[in-house]
C-alpha cells in the first residue's frame, strides 16, 4: 500500500486556495448587496409606496426561499394590474 503524502506547496496552495475562496465570497456578497440596493431604491422610485413594499416584501422572501419565481410574480402582478387599469381608463373615454 502507498502512502500518500503532501508536498509544501501542496499545503501553500490549499491555504491560498481558503484565502481566495474567503476573498471570493467576500466580493461577490459585496456586489449583490450593492446590486439589491441599488435595485430598491429603483423600485421605490418606479412603482407608489404601496407596490414598492410588495416587491420588496417578495425580493426578501424570493431570497430566503431561493426561489426568483416569488419576485416574477409580483412583478408580472403589478404589469398585469397596470395593463388592466390602462385599458379601462381608455374603454371609459
């Protein structure tokens, strides 16, 4: 039976690899935070009060889920209504 051992630069590249994970996981939260909030205050600018606290409701939720579909819905919801709301508007002029 072999026995398997380790090199130096087996166990360097092991500790470098952590680092660079750490650091990787570091960046890529630190976008999408940047990207979620940037994307709030896009909401909260396009949609009134009460929508803009929908879909951030189901952007929280979609997260703590992993599920994207709980977000496309709301907004599809909100498209869905404002098509609606648009078509009785011009049906009653």
């Amino acid at each position: 039976m072999k026995i398997k051992t380790r090199s130096i630069l087996q166990e360097l590249n092991e500790v470098a690899e952590r680092r660079n994970t750490d650091a990787l996981i570091e960046s890529r939260a630190t976008n999408i935070i940047n990207s979620a909030i940037n994307l709030l205050e896009s909401i909260h600018k396009h949609y009134d009060a009460e929508q803009a606290d929908e879909l951030e409701r189901r952007l929280i939720n979609s997260i703590k889920g992993a599920d994207p579909a709980k977000f496309v819905r709301g907004i599809r919801k909100i498209v869905e209504t404002q098509k609606q709301n648009k078509k009785l508007v011009e049906s009653n002029e």
